[in-house]
C-alpha cells in the first residue's frame, strides 16, 4: 500500500526537468544584463558578444548625471521609507487587535494604491497637483511613493503583532507597567525585525518605481527615470546595463536581508 | 529589568498619567493611532482620486489648448465613441486577456510541481527561485528583454543555431502578431508581459494547491479516475480561487502598463501609453483622465467576476 502511494506520487522525469528548466528561465534576464555590461560593442545587442571589457564601468562612474540621479533615488526612497515606517505601523497597531466599525474599508483603502494599475494612482496624483498648481519634483515623488509603501510595512507589521501573544502584554502590564513601558519594553522589540523588513522591502520598492514616478516627477530625475531615458538613446548602451547592475544590487541586498530577517521568526 | 521596577516606584509622572489615560479610552487610543494614517490617505490618495475624476468631467478647448474648468461628458464621449480610442481599449483588453490566459497555463505546472513534488529543499529552492525575479527591478527586466528580443540578439542567435531561424522568420512576417524583429512586435511584447507577471500568477496558485488535501486526489485515483480527469474534475474546481486570485494581478498589470509597450513595441498604442503621453506631450490632462477611468471599469468589472469565483478568499 505504502510503495504504492509513493510510487503514485513520483512526477515523471519530463515534468521535473520542465519545472527545473522553468525555473533557470525565470533568471536568464538577469544574467543577460550582467553579461551586456561588459560588452566592446555599444550600439547594437549581438550575441554572443565580440569582446570583453571593463571600460563601461569607469565610464559610468566619472559620469555625474547618474550619481545625481542615484542621491535623489536614495533621498525618496530614505524619505518614503520613514514616512511608510511611521504611517504603516501606525495603522499596524491600530488594526492589529481591535475591531471597529469602517476597519475593513481602512484595509481596502490601504490596499487600493497597489490594486489599482501604477497609472491610475500616477495620473491621480498628477491631476491634484495640477489642481493644487504645486510644482511636481523631490517632495511629490516622496509623497507618492510613500502611499504605496504604506501597505508594505503595514502588512509586515500586522502579521507580526498578530503572533504576539496578548498573555505577554497582560503580564507586562500586571507587573506594574504602564501603556508605553509595555510598547517600549515588549512590543517593540518583537515587533522590530518586520518593521525593519517592511522598511527595506520599501525601501527597495521605492528605490525602484518608475511607474508612478514619471508622472510625479516634473523635471527631477530619480535613477529608474534616468535608465527609462537612456532605453531611447542608442549611444554607449553598455553604461545602461552598468547602472542595472548598480540597481539590482541596491535593491537585492535589502530584499535578502528583509527576507532573512522574516524568516526565522516563521519558523519559531 | 531593574531599569522598569525603578521607574514604578516615584509617584506617577506625566507619561505614566497619559499611559493610564490611554489606556481608559480604548476609543481615543484608537483614534489618535488612525489619524494620522487616514489624514495622510484622505488628503494624499484619495483627494488625487477625486482629482482625477474632477479632471476627466473637464474638456480641453480645441483652439486655445487650455482646460475648460466646467463639467462636460463630452471628453468620455471623444473615449467610448472615436474608432482609434476604441481600437486602443480592444487591443489592450485582448493583450490582457491574452497575457492572463497564458501565464495561468503556464504556471499550473510550476505550481503543482513545487507544491506536490518537490522535497522540502527543492519546495524553499523554487518558492525564493519564483520570488527573486518578481524582485527583480522591473526596468531592468524589461531592458534586459529588450536585449534578448532584439535584431541579432541572443534569442535569434540560438534559433539560428538550431535552425529555427526560419521559423522565427515565418513567426514575425504573420500580419499582426508581427513586426520587423521580435523586440518591435506583439509577440515580443506578449512574452515580455508573460514573463513579467508569471510570478504574480505562480504565487497564488501554489498557495492554493498546497491546500488541495493529497486524499482527495487519491480517491479519485481510487475510483479510476486517469490523471486529467482528477485534474479536472478535482483540482481545478479547488484551486480557481488561487487562479483567479493570480489573473487579477496579471490582467490589472498588464491593463496599466506603459513602459513595456513603448519598450518593447509596436507601433499600436495601449491604454496606458495613451494616458501618458495625453498628460505629457498632449497636455491633455482630461483625455487622460479620462482615459485612466477604462482601467478602473475594466478591473472593477474583473474583480466582481473574480470574487464570485472566490479569489479573495485566496489572497
């Protein structure tokens, strides 16, 4: 009966090597652009490439315009990040263990920035700032991008708060402590590692929007903005693929460290 | 510890005093917490909506260029009624529709692979190997495409290495799925959006698979049922909640794309492409409200089929 099941149970070779090969697929982009950015050809894409160099990086490192754009990525992504920190956790405490009438509409609300398509949230907050006659650049991105961040936090957080036991807060608060000893002394600190996690996967969704971003921007330019440019210009293509690079390890190690940071408390 | 314990012992100071007050009106700690998000979420987010929505009730005066600030229907009559604006709303329901179809054929094997299959090793391997792409910059896949697309790039290289060339040939010269090279037609761009969102859809199927109890499928395989009539008859009916769940991510995605149309494009336009560049160049900011409202409609009307098949019940 047992070898039965088992047998019942094994997946054929093809589907295996299907789900392997699916899977390695899913990555080749990536390697595609590390292998671009040492290139010797900058105006067309032929493969396999006609020569190997390292000259694109020292380009793309003396050229000023990509550090501009690099300082004001970091700047909004710090900026929308806190603000994310603080709103998102905010809601996280408020919704974590009360229920109230309109609580579901607050979770839709917050949900909605992501649900809805990038473009409708974009033009959205491009008409109220042409109704408002604001001029769009640094502070409307970080207006932005703090919206949609909030939910990413927030739902970091909630699901953390929601494993804290309510006992351990009772024991604190029998032990003579008053509402912010117990925040500061039991809270916080198991709350700390998702906060710190929704911070970075944030930060790194921030660091890297475009979509929202082109409307938001006027005429400041964050990184992606600057890499959406350089798509339509033919000349030294490989410096482009030198500042993805420089991107997805921006955007990488916050996303590991999020992901290692999550982890263990799941398998506590 | 001893740091709390010395803190009791003095009489009550200020904080303590508003701790405990706090703590009396469960109503007011609530409030004070909510404030500040929802004032942040009224103003910001919301108050954009309903800018929008003023925005697309406005017309552009033809002569001066300029918004006439007063109430009209007339700029969503120039959406639903003027063929081109038509051909624009079709041709990207049928891309979204297309790219959504496709992903969820090809992440059901994925996703019942690694939820059935796989050792617990291999299951932890495919969850990070699926989620570190969806990571990924989104710019940078889309670049990274247009490079493997392109004229001479490393997809034709390879076909040509194994003699499909003339296939690819024969693929691109069809009328309109075409285009000069892979990187400027439909086709590449629906496999740039497939490749995208596959892992939006391969997400929540795999959640919802690993629900599917294993002596369900046993005792269809018990009763004589062959593989595709358990798969059928038992698990699809399981897991359409995981499924719709997933189309709503790829059909609403691909419904607001701009990037990747105008990245990797045909010469047609899309919905999205359509409201940024009405915004932009045009300076036509109530066509592009306007414009931005047939998303909305679009992913409303999806969203109500999908809960009806109980997608949110997945999420």
């Amino acid at each position: 009966m047992r070898s039965e099941a088992a047998n019942w149970n094994r997946p054929s070779s093809g589907a295996r090597l299907a789900a392997y090969a699916a899977l390695a697929f899913m990555h080749v982009p990536v390697l595609v652009i590390i292998l671009y950015a040492f290139t010797t050809d900058d105006r067309t894409y032929a493969f396999p490439l006609p020569g190997v160099t390292l000259h694109w990086f020292s380009v793309a490192f003396a050229r000023t315009d990509i550090w501009d754009a690099m300082r004001m990525s970091l700047g909004v992504a710090a900026l929308a990040t806190l603000g994310a920190i603080v709103l998102g956790s905010l809601t996280a405490l408020a919704m974590s263990r009360t229920r109230f009438w309109g609580r579901e509409g607050i979770t839709f609300l917050l949900v909605l920035p992501i649900a809805l398509p990038g473009i409708v949230t974009g033009i959205a907050l491009l008409s109220a700032i042409k109704l408002a006659h604001l001029n769009p650049g640094f502070w409307t991105i970080v207006a932005g991008h703090t919206t949609f961040c909030i939910v990413i936090v927030y739902n970091n957080v909630v699901a953390r708060l929601r494993r804290l036991p309510q006992n351990w807060i009772e024991a604190s608060m029998d032990l003579g402590a008053d509402g912010w000893q117990t925040f500061r002394y039991i809270v916080l600190p198991q709350m700390a590692t998702a906060l710190l996690a929704g911070g970075m996967l944030a930060f790194a969704l921030s660091f890297d929007e475009i979509i929202v971003t082109l409307f938001t921007a006027g005429h400041d330019k964050t990184l992606p903005i600057w890499f959406f440019n350089e798509l339509f210009r033919p000349r030294e293509r490989p410096v482009t693929n030198v500042v993805a690079v420089i991107v997805m390890v921006v955007t990488f190690i916050p996303i590991l460290l999020a992901y290692y940071l999550t982890k263990p408390a799941d398998e506590r | 510890m001893s740091a709390v314990a010395a803190s009791v012992m003095p009489a009550p100071g200020v904080l303590r005093r508003s701790a405990t007050f706090l703590y009396r009106r469960p109503g007011l700690y609530l409030v004070l917490l909510l404030v500040p998000p929802l004032l942040w979420f009224g103003t910001v987010y919301l108050g954009s909506l309903l800018a929008l929505l003023a925005n697309s009730f406005y017309a552009i005066d033809e002569f001066t260029a300029k918004i006439v600030y007063q109430p009209t229907l007339a700029t969503f009559k120039q959406v639903v009624t003027q063929p081109a604006h038509i051909d624009i709303i079709l041709r990207t329901l049928l891309m979204a529709v297309a790219v959504t179809i496709a992903c969820a054929c090809i992440a059901m094997p994925i996703a019942n692979y690694m939820t059935r299959y796989a050792s617990p090793r291999a299951k932890a391997l495919f969850y990070v190997g699926v989620m570190l792409p969806m990571w990924t910059s989104y710019l940078v896949k889309v670049y990274a495409w247009r490079l493997i697309l392109a004229k001479q790039g490393i997809l034709s290289w390879l076909l040509d290495s194994v003699g499909l060339g003339g296939a690819l040939d024969t693929l691109l010269r069809l009328p309109g799925v075409g285009g000069p090279s892979l990187s400027s037609s439909y086709l590449g761009m629906f496999i740039v959006f497939v490749y995208m969102w596959l892992p939006y859809m391969i997400l929540p199927l795999a959640a919802s698979l690993e629900r599917v109890p294993v002596s369900l499928l046993q005792a269809s395989a018990d009763l004589g049922a062959r593989p595709g009539q358990t798969f059928r008859n038992v698990v699809l009916p399981l897991v359409l909640p995981g499924l719709a769940a997933g189309s709503v991510f790829t059909f609403s995605l691909t419904l607001g794309d701009y990037i990747i149309p105008s990245v990797v494009g045909a010469p047609g336009y899309f919905i999205g492409m359509m409201v940024y560049q009405q915004q932009g160049t045009a300076g036509n900011i109530p066509l592009a409200a306007a414009f931005s409202v047939v998303p909305i409609v679009l992913i409303m009307i999806y969203l109500s089929l999908a809960k009806r098949a109980g997608a949110f019940d997945a999420l």
